[in-house]
C-alpha cells in the first residue's frame, strides 16, 4: 500500500465513521484539538485499523501519534 493510498483511506475513514469534515484533514491537524477526537473514538481507531489496515494497534503506540501525519506515518510503518 503506498503513502497516497494509506492517506486516501484514512482520511476516508475519519469522514464517513467520525463525521469530520474533510476540509480539516491536514497533516498539521491535531487528533485531539482539531479534529476532536476522543479517548472513546481511539477505541474505535483501534478497531477500524485491524479491520482496514490488518493489524492491531498497541495502546503505547497510540500515545505518541498526535498529528493526522503522525497517524499516516504509524500506518505506513506497520503495513
């Protein structure tokens, strides 16, 4: 899976199952602050990368992705 295709999903995703608007889905977007994305809502990240990317996510992991270009680059790491 290339870098394009990993963004295209994710930012997909973020749209149809978070209801974000795509116009805020810039490297630079903050998970938490601009995008608002909840403890709750990382519980259903978890879920939708095993589902869509085909590997579970680790809590500790998570801990450090704090930008949409920190979440690409976690994905692109692991595929």
């Amino acid at each position: 899976m290339t870098k394009l295709e990993i963004i295209e999903k994710v930012n997909h995703l973020l749209v149809e199952e978070f209801e974000i608007d795509a116009d805020l889905l810039t490297p630079e977007a903050s998970l938490v602050k601009d995008l608002e994305i909840d403890s709750l809502d990382f519980v259903d990240i978890v879920m939708l990368i095993d589902r869509d990317f085909g590997f579970k996510p680790k809590a500790e992991e998570l801990k450090h992705v704090k930008t949409l270009q920190d979440f690409y680059d976690y994905i692109e790491q692991h595929v």
